[in-house]
C-alpha cells in the first residue's frame, strides 16, 4: 500500500491545485476546482504561479477562479401562482406573472497565500479568500450598488510542522468540513451545487436543497488542528467560542451585533478521522466527522429562552469513495439534531425530530473528459400545526387540536460533464432534477410548546415542489 503523505499545510496544497485537475482518485482539496467534491488527482495539475518576494521574506502568490454560466430554469415557485401565495417576501402580487427561464450568471473568487519557512522546518503563513458575488442592493453592506460588491469569505492563519501537523486560526472551515469525504461528482452537478444561485428561496424556510454537506462552521474565527498522516489515517479538531468573527458591532442590522449576545450558536466543536491510500490499481478514501453545538441562550434582550429554547445542535456525517481505471463510486451518510439547507447551522425547535440525509455518486474520467451523476434524498422533520391555522392541512378537525405534519422529503439527482480545454480552462454543463416535498414557510415548531406550529407552502395545487435547472458554462482557474 502506497502511503499518501500530507501536504506540510493546507494552504501549500491549495495553491499548488487550485488551476484544477479532473482525475478521479481523490488526494486533497482544491479551490475553485470543477472536480467532484472539490476533491482532485493529478491528472492536469500544473505549477502553481510564480511567488513574489515580499519585504519580511515571506513567498506571496495570487490564486481563484472566474466562472461564467447560462441557465435554464424552471421552478414551481416561480409560476404566478405560487408567487401571489408568497406575496411581498415572494416577489409577488395579485396580478404577478411567472419569472423568466433563462439567466446568466458570473462567480468568481481572488485567493492570496502567504507562505514561509523558517530554518528548523517549520512553516507558516497565512490564507486570503475574496468572494466576488456578493449581490447586495445599493447601500447593502459589502456592496457598491452594482450587484458585483467584494467580501471577505475567509481569512486565516497557520503554523505547521511536518511531524507534528498544523495549527490554523482565523475565519477557516472547521475540521469536520475540510476532512469531510463526500459523494463523486462532476463539476457543478451536486446535491448542494452552484445550480442553486439561480433559484429563489423568498418566502420559504431555508435553501432549496437540504442534502448538503457538514456545515463549515460558518466560516466563523476559531482555532483548528490537523494532524499528519499515519499509515493512510489523518484526523482534525477545531473549536469556536461564539458564531461569527470576534468583532463586536452593536448595529441593529448587523449579525455581528449578537456576537457575545448568546442569541447563536456558541461552543462549536468538531472532530473528523479520514484514510486515504491506494491498493495497487484501487483508491480509497474513507472519513467520519462530527460537529457538537450549544444553541442560543439568550433572547436579544438578554432574557432566557426558558421552554422554548431550541435544542443543542449534532451533526455527523461517514463517507466512504473508491476509485479504479477511470472510474469513482461512492456515498455519504450524515444525520443529527439540526434542520435547513446547512447542516449543523440551525438548531431544531422543541420536540422536533432528527434531520437525516444520504447521497451516491458516480464518475468516470476520459483524457480530458470528466462525467458523472449522482442521487439524494433528505428528510427532515414538520413538526406539528393547531387546527384552525394557516395552512389546508390544518383546516379540518376539532379547533384547536394539534395534527402532526409529513415530513419534508427531498430528492434529488443530477447529471453532468467537464471537458478540461487547456490548462486551468474547463468547459462544464450539467442537468439537476429536484422534487422537494412539504416545505414550511418558516421553520418548523411543535405547537405542543405554543404558537400555531408549522405551515407548509402549496406549489400550483401540490405540496412538491419541482426545480430543473440546465447549466452550461466556463471557468478558469489559476
């Protein structure tokens, strides 16, 4: 068995991927990569761009992607009907008409890695993320009123030793993300994929998807260990204090306002164990992770919860990939007590039930042709609403009487293709089908602990939902 040694810190390995690859044994991750799960081999890979020398010494490179796609969507919430049910929140209005079917689309991110080596071996550095499509309105923070304002997706720092492993602080994914092993796919065809930027969600609870990887911890400042690798195994552990970035705001229209206010998600830890190597033609690539939560607290004036305090948030996710002569099957199982289209992001009400979801996925790879497909479902629980509420499930029957809802069950699947042109340039297209049943228009409650409970939006008559969505695009990455 062929060991796979870790890179001497993420940071390194990212650069070095980040103008994308498309083979299929998985080896590390890769931003900006059109290759299933972020995850590349290396087949493609080219140096990474020259470092300019900065005064302290330090080696400074420049890294991303630009990314520009055309859509065709057709979405129930989108038809005239279903945007009147919405009203304002929606879009809508009594006269209101469908939304168009065709779009365009532009997404691009700006890297910056700084990396240095001191004389013992130890190195160090740190890592910038720009997000380019920030698409506030005029005034909206982070926005300079062209729908192409510039935010700060992460930024962090690291110390790492090649036995000892790497210490990262800052705004970074939390362990459990960056060694998550999720399903094959290709390119933007995904359970959780780019698609989604062309569908509104206004008006509903949550995204449009719900099979989505463990969370990232929300990008938020904390400290996060990842070991070396031994014998094909490697293992991480982080932890944040508090939900966002440690800078206290008191703006009432700024999330960074709760910062300290035990409104959020507090004492988020999280751990993963993963395995890579290779068996002479076979690859494999196994990892378990999980994340642990306090919820809030405190109402924003500071009051307790009491009754109605939402339960703690777990999320655990197991993948298992195997990969051999062109071709890499594999799945993903993760389940715990949070619902939405994050995992491990929204705590569940009282006496809500767990949320679970799975997913499988296929690709095969060709010269500089990548395809695959993939299938998900997820099912999180409705909870209950009271006879006489909003809603016809809740029209009938004794008043005030409490009806336990079906549960949202969503599935999804999806094709797609990636063509690699040139070095760092990709040609992509993908089809994604998603039938997303019984969706609360807000989140969902047990009227059991007050209130009237869950409604659940209608879609021309149904209780479906129905999104298809065709893509086809480029991108370059560098």
């Amino acid at each position: 068995m062929r060991k796979i040694l870790l890179g001497t810190t993420a940071v390194a390995g990212a650069a070095l991927l980040a103008p994308a690859a498309f083979a299929q044994a998985p080896v590390t991750t890769a931003p900006g990569s059109l290759a299933g799960n972020n995850q590349v081999g290396t087949q493609g890979v080219t140096a990474p761009s020259p470092a300019i020398a900065a005064a302290s010494g330090l080696a400074v490179r420049i890294g991303g992607y630009f990314d520009f796609s055309a859509a065709m969507i057709y979405d129930d919430w989108d038809q005239a009907r279903s945007r009147v049910q919405g009203g304002a929140a929606n879009g809508g209005a009594a006269n209101a008409q469908r939304r168009s079917r065709y779009d365009f689309r532009n997404d691009l991110e700006l890297y910056i890695f700084v990396d240095g080596r001191a004389a013992n071996g130890m190195t160090y550095g740190a890592n910038f993320e720009f997000q380019m499509d920030n698409m506030g309105g005029a005034g909206a923070a982070g926005s300079n009123g062209s729908g192409s304002g510039v935010d700060l997706d992460e930024a962090w720092g690291y110390i790492s030793f090649p036995n000892l492993g790497t210490l990262q602080f800052g705004q970074q994914d939390n362990a459990a993300s960056q060694l998550q092993v999720r399903a094959p796919s290709a390119g933007l065809v995904g359970t959780d994929g780019d698609w989604y930027d062309f569908i509104v969600t206004a008006g509903l609870f949550s995204g449009a998807y719900i099979a989505s990887g463990i969370n990232d911890g929300n990008d938020a400042t904390k400290v996060i260990y990842l070991s070396p690798q031994f014998a094909g195994f490697d293992f991480g552990l982080s932890y944040a204090q508090n939900s966002y970035e440690g800078e206290r705001q008191d703006q009432p229209t700024s999330t960074l306002a709760q910062q300290r206010d035990r409104t959020a998600l507090e004492n988020e830890m999280s751990a993963a164990l993963r395995y890579r190597g290779t068996f002479g033609p076979v690859g494999l690539n196994a990892g378990l992770g999980g994340m642990w939560a306090n919820s809030g607290a405190l109402t924003g004036t500071g009051a307790p919860t009491g009754v109605s305090r939402q339960q703690n948030v777990t999320a655990y996710t197991a993948g298992l990939t195997v990969s051999a002569y062109g071709f890499a099957v594999g799945g993903e199982f993760t389940w715990g007590a949070y619902n939405g289209s994050s995992v491990g992001r929204a705590a569940l009400n009282p006496g809500l039930d767990d949320s679970y979801h799975w997913v499988v996925g296929a690709t095969y790879t060709m010269g500089p042709l990548l395809i695959g497909a993939n299938f998900a479902q997820g099912v999180q629980d409705n909870g209950t609403c009271r006879v006489g509420s909003a809603g016809p499930l809740c029209a009938a029957g004794a008043a005030g009487s409490i009806r336990s809802l079906p549960d949202r069950t969503h599935t999804i699947w999806g094709v797609g293709a990636v063509y690699t042109l040139a070095p760092g340039l990709a040609l992509y297209t993908i089809y994604q089908n998603v039938n997303d049943e019984n969706i609360p228009t807000s989140a969902p409650g047990d009227a059991r602990y007050g209130g009237n409970g869950t409604t659940l939006a209608t879609f021309n008559g149904s209780n479906t939902r129905t999104i298809n969505v065709g893509m086809v695009g480029i991108r370059l990455a560098f």
